[in-house]
C-alpha cells in the first residue's frame, strides 16, 4: 500500500501570497485576491501605524480588510533585526504580537523578517516566542514545502521576470506523486511605484479558480503540515491515528483520497473509521 499526503480536499498543490509592510495599496491588492479566490498573509509593523505615517493603514481597517486572509508579524518598527540586541528583538515581536492581537483577538503567529534580517539565534528566539514560521527574503523555484519553517524561502518575488513562466509550469504539473507549493511575495506599494498592477491582475486571473491548487495562508500550510506530521501510523501502514483536531487527507495507491478526521482511527485499506483507538 502506498500512502501519500494530500492538501485538503485531495489536493496535491497550493498557492501562498505574501505582503509586507501594510501600506495602503493594500487595499486594492486585497481586492484582486479576493475577486479570484487568491489567500493572501499580511506582515505588519504595529509600532509604525498611525504615527506619522499615512502612507500606512489605519489600525481600525485592518480585521475587515484582511478578513479571510492571514495578519502576520513583520517587528514593531522594522529594524535591521539581526543587528540588534536580543532583548530588543525579542521586544521587537512581543509588542508587534500584543499590538496586532489586539485588534484581531487571536494569537498572531506568522513572521516575515524586516529588511530580509534574521539569524540562527534570531530564528530560535522567535520561535520559543510563539512564533510558528519565518519567511525569508531570498527565493528557491523548488516548489517544495519548508524543511525549516523559522527559514521559508518563497518561490520569487513578483517582479520576477519569469513570474508568469513559473506560474504556467506550477498550473500544469499533474504528477500527483509530488506535494508542490507556489509562494509568491513582495510590497503592495510596489505596484503602484511602477506602474504594473497589471502584473498582479494577470497572475491572479491565470491562478485563481483551479480545482487542484488549495489557495491558503502561510500559516495555514505550516498548521496543516503539522497535522500532517503528526498522524500516527501502523507499522504496517495499513492504519492511521490524528491525534489533532483538524483533519488530513491522505491519497491511497494513486487511486482514492482519505480523509482522517481529526481524534480519528481509519482503516486505510477499507476506509472504515473508529472514533476510539
């Protein structure tokens, strides 16, 4: 028997956008993804909103903004992070948590470094902060899932010159066998800086709507792939426990999809499902 994960639904591939920063084009790039079905995390500075900064977001527009999307943090005031002091890092993702879970009441747990900055020590501070993931600013086309979630590395940037090439290679791989992620990041403002929202309108109407992406937030993916990671195994294969309470799907010999729902033990082989192990 060969067992596979899937994304929900039995989906072999997913698609991730990240934006940093919460600058007022927000708004329209936010509008895109939602007429396309497009899930979107936002990073932002909550030390930097309202203060003399108008370019930025309004601390009352962010929940009904971002709804449907992920609120993410990206440091307090954007400090090159890795030239700081620890306790100032620390300080650093602390007050950006409170702040942003104050207005979203819900933990705050997605990163993206300011200025590209991080370190190994960095990365286990934050972490042990309550931190589930870091993106990073340097990009890998593998497609592939992080092996480090404190250091995820996007598929490009959208000013890539090959955004579009990349994005008729990832709508087109069919080989299920493989478990693909397409992580686009960058700047809202950028857009309107050079003059190329078409460049995001194109992508979106190319990506969005596709029955075999799973459109999602970062944190969405690195909670799912934990659930994933966390299942439970006969040693035969043939059985599987969640011990989570969200569920995950599996793809059995390349021929049906499973469903293991979460404090679930199924029968792999017959589908057939016990509450209690």
């Amino acid at each position: 028997m060969r067992v596979y994960y899937c994304f929900p639904g039995g989906k072999a591939k997913a698609l991730t956008m990240s934006y940093d920063d919460g600058k007022k084009e927000d708004v329209r790039l936010v509008e895109i993804f939602n007429r396309y079905g497009i899930k979107g995390t936002f990073n932002i500075n909550y030390g930097l909103m309202n203060e003399n900064h108008p370019e930025r977001l309004e601390k009352q527009q962010l929940v009904e903004l971002y709804k449907g999307h992920e609120i993410a943090t990206h440091s307090y005031t954007h400090p090159t992070i890795a030239r700081c002091p620890l306790m100032e890092a620390a300080a650093e993702i602390l007050e950006d948590r409170k702040g942003l879970e104050s207005l979203t009441g819900y933990p705050v747990r997605g990163h993206a470094y300011p200025n590209g900055s991080y370190s190994q020590e960095i990365k286990e501070l934050f972490q042990k902060l309550g931190i589930a993931y870091g993106r990073v600013v340097e990009c890998v086309d593998d497609y592939a899932l992080p092996e480090d979630p404190m250091e995820w590395h996007p598929t490009c940037h959208h000013n890539d010159a090959g955004l579009m090439e990349k994005a008729e290679f990832f709508a087109g791989f069919s080989k299920k066998q493989y478990w693909k992620l397409m992580y686009v990041w960058g700047h809202s403002y950028e857009f309107e800086k050079d003059g190329n929202w078409n460049v995001i309108e194109e992508f979106c109407e190319y990506m969005g709507g596709r029955e075999d992406i799973w459109y999602a937030t970062n944190i969405e993916i690195i909670d799912y792939r934990n659930v994933c990671r966390n299942l439970q195994f006969t040693a035969d294969g043939t059985g599987v426990y969640n011990p989570s309470a969200a569920g995950a799907w599996l793809a059995v010999d390349d021929e049906r999809v499973v469903e293991v729902k979460g404090g679930t033990f199924v029968r792999l082989a017959d589908g057939n499902i016990w509450e209690n192990r």
